[in-house]
C-alpha cells in the first residue's frame, strides 16, 4: 500500500524545484506580502532572496518609476477568474542598471474558490529588448536613406 507523503517530504520536492529554476519565481499572498521568492532572484536583481523577505517593499522599490503604476494596479486588482496575465516591466538592479522582465502570474484559489495570492515568474529579456531597439533603429536609418535615394 502506498503511503502519503509527509508535509517536509513534499516540501523538499518543491524547494528543489523552485530554488533550482532559472526564472525568477514568487508567490505574493492574499494580503499583498511577498511570502516566498527563489534564489535566482539574485541573478536578475542583484538583491538576495533574504534581502527581498527582510527588506519591506524591496519588489515595489526595485521597480523602474515609470512602470511603478503598472504594477501596482496589476498586482492589486482583484479577478473573478483564474487568469494568466503576461507583461513586461523595468526594474534598476542593485549595480543601478535598467533591466527588462517579462513578467507571467496568475491568481491561485483554493478548492472552495477562495483568492489565495498569486503565483508569478519572471525572465530578464534585456537583451532582447536592446536588440529590438536595435533593429527598429536600423530600420528607421534604412527608411531615411531610402527616401533621401529615391528623392535623389
């Protein structure tokens, strides 16, 4: 007969999953407080996961001023249904460098429907963000040059 797994036992399957991804997970609960964040935290902010649990408001402080908003009204608004919600923000690491992150969360209820916090994942896409900015810069250079050769 097989037997349930214990609390620690199925705790210790989770940590080793989500301590060991390379994304930057989190769990925000229903009051709003940040109640676990990942170790690779530290890889895309600069801040230790310890800093991010002891530091009040270290997730809001991080964030870029001008998407400060955004995430607020994103991490606060209340949904009727469970709903994957995906956007892109800046956050200013500790070295003070702009960094990009996509951003993938989704509300989390329990079996009897009650609103138990979210569960969020985040990826650096700096790099993807400077290479696009790149391009739509070559682009606008390659239309301008165009113009001036056929005004020419």
């Amino acid at each position: 007969m097989d037997r349930k797994p214990t609390y620690e036992e199925l705790e210790k399957k989770f940590r080793l999953i989500a301590d060991y991804t390379h994304s930057w997970e989190y769990w925000i609960g229903r009051d709003s407080k940040l109640h676990y964040i990942s170790p690779s935290c530290r890889n895309h902010t600069g801040y230790t996961q310890q800093e991010f649990i002891e530091i009040e408001n270290l997730f809001f402080d991080i964030i870029h001023p001008g998407d400060r908003d955004l995430i607020y009204n994103h991490i606060h608004h209340e949904t009727n249904a469970p709903k994957v919600e995906s956007l892109e923000f800046r956050i200013v690491d500790r070295g003070g460098c702009t960094r990009w992150i996509s951003h993938t969360c989704q509300p989390v209820y329990d079996e009897n429907g009650d609103f138990l916090g979210r569960r969020a994942s985040n990826w650096d896409i700096t790099d993807r963000k400077l290479a696009e900015k790149e391009r739509d810069e070559s682009t606008r250079k390659l239309k301008e040059t165009s113009a001036f050769l056929n005004t020419v």
